[in-house]
C-alpha cells in the first residue's frame, strides 16, 4: 500500500474518531462505516447528508477522501453551462449556513460500473429541505476500495431544470 494510502486512511480515520469522540482502530465507528461494495455507496451518502443542514460532518468526512470534489454544474439564464467546484470544507460550509433546515436525500435509482479497486455510479437523486423537494437531478460519483472499504473521490452533480428534466428511466 503507498504510504500516501496509508496517511489518508489513518487521516480519516483520526478525524473520524475525534469528532465522533471515539478511538478507532481502523475504520469509523457503526454509524460511519464505510460501504463495503459499491452497491452501498448511495445508502451512505444519503444517511452522511440527512439531517439538521448543521449537523456534524464526520460520515461525510469518512466517505470522501480529503481530496474529494464536488461539482455542481447549472444553467445560467442565457442556458449556458457553467460549473461550482467545491472541496468537502467547502460543501460543509455551504450545507452549514442553511443553519437548523432538515435535509433530507435520497437516491432514487442508481446504476454500478465496477472494475477492480474503481466504480461509477449514475444516480437520480431528490433532496428536500423542510419536507420540501429543493433540489431533484443527477449524481456522477466516482469511488475507490481502500482496505476499510468504498469511498468517494468524487461527486458531479446536476439539478434538474424545465429544459434538462430528468430522463424517465431515472426515475424509481
């Protein structure tokens, strides 16, 4: 294993215990485990964004790497295709200044490529903030096995507009 591997994990794995305030040997504690299929991956993202927009990231700092991106690609109002790109810092202090609003997301179909160490997933998705549907679109994910399991290297996303809704068969 590249020692590069190895101070990530052991990053993680540090960060992971202290804010969860446990000791851990290798992976995070029950509630943050990491997926250990690909298959999986849709399940934890959902439960590390549920919840208070507030709350405290340490599943969501477990499943990404440190690395990790997020890019949110949108529309201008000329229909121009532009992209937001994000570090997880960046994401948990944007998610964080909608203060005490309740998300809730869930991947509403997805599709696995795997091969080896690496996968793809293809995922719709539905995000509600308050009970309200915010958000509805596309999930891009990539995602690499560690020895503690799957994690994500990386999210593009793309919210549903009137002139890009979402294809029929992404819809559970």
């Amino acid at each position: 294993m590249h020692h590069a591997i190895q101070r990530t994990l052991f990053s993680a794995t540090i960060l992971a215990g202290a804010l969860a305030g446990s000791a851990m040997a290798q992976a995070p504690d029950a509630g943050c485990a990491l997926p250990s299929d690909p298959n999986g991956i849709p399940a934890a993202l959902d439960a590390a964004i549920t919840g208070p927009a507030d709350k405290d990231r340490a599943c969501m700092k477990a499943l990404l790497i440190p690395e990790a991106r997020m890019i949110i690609v949108s529309l201008g109002t000329d229909g121009v295709p532009s992209y937001t790109l994000l570090t997880l810092d960046d994401w948990i202090a944007r998610t964080k200044a909608r203060g005490h609003a309740l998300l809730q997301e869930e991947q509403l179909k997805f599709h696995v490529e795997r091969n080896g160490n690496i996968a793809h997933l293809w995922s719709s998705y539905a995000l509600h903030s308050d009970g309200k549907q915010a958000a509805r679109g596309i999930n891009s994910i990539q995602a690499i096995r560690e020895a503690a399991g799957w994690r994500v290297v990386g999210i593009m996303l793309q919210a549903e507009t009137a002139t890009a809704p979402l294809p029929k068969e992404y819809l559970p």
